[in-house]
C-alpha cells in the first residue's frame, strides 16, 4: 500500500519524510525530548538523527508490506511536521 496524504485545509496528514524536499528527523528528535511524550509514548526513543531515520524507515516499511499505516500531522502549506 502507498501512503495516502489528506489535506483537509486545516489539517495535513502524510508520511514521515527524510528526503531533500522535507525533513522530520530533527522535529522528531525534539519531539522525543519532551518528557511529556516520553511518558506517554514508551515504545520508542528517538534521540538521534539516526534514530529518527530508523523510526521513520520503519514506518515506510508498514505502509509497503501492508502492516501499518501511520501519518505525520503537517502544517497544510509548507508541509512542516507538526506531530505524528
């Protein structure tokens, strides 16, 4: 399955990205930083860029074997990660 992207106006869901148009590794690791979503989210640390990648990867990875869907909520018009 490709990722489906929604872009309601007001609300833009997507795939994560690391390419050269978009980048959410490093708002993902500050993200992660944030005690308030260590708390809540234990399944994951993401503390480097590597990290970021790999969770990102991963990601990719459950849209193309049909395991997993999974969106990143992006401002509508620059498509900067908002949160996940």
């Amino acid at each position: 399955m490709e990722p489906v992207e929604i872009n309601a106006g007001t609300c833009y869901l997507r795939a994560f990205r690391a390419d050269d148009r978009l980048d959410d590794r490093p708002a993902l690791v500050k993200a992660f930083s944030d005690p308030a979503m260590r708390r809540f989210v234990r399944a994951y640390r993401i503390e480097t860029i590597d990290e970021a990648g790999d969770y990102i990867a991963t990601r990719a990875r459950g849209w193309k074997l049909n395991q997993r869907a999974s969106w990143a909520i992006a401002e509508p018009t620059t498509g900067f990660l908002l949160g996940g």
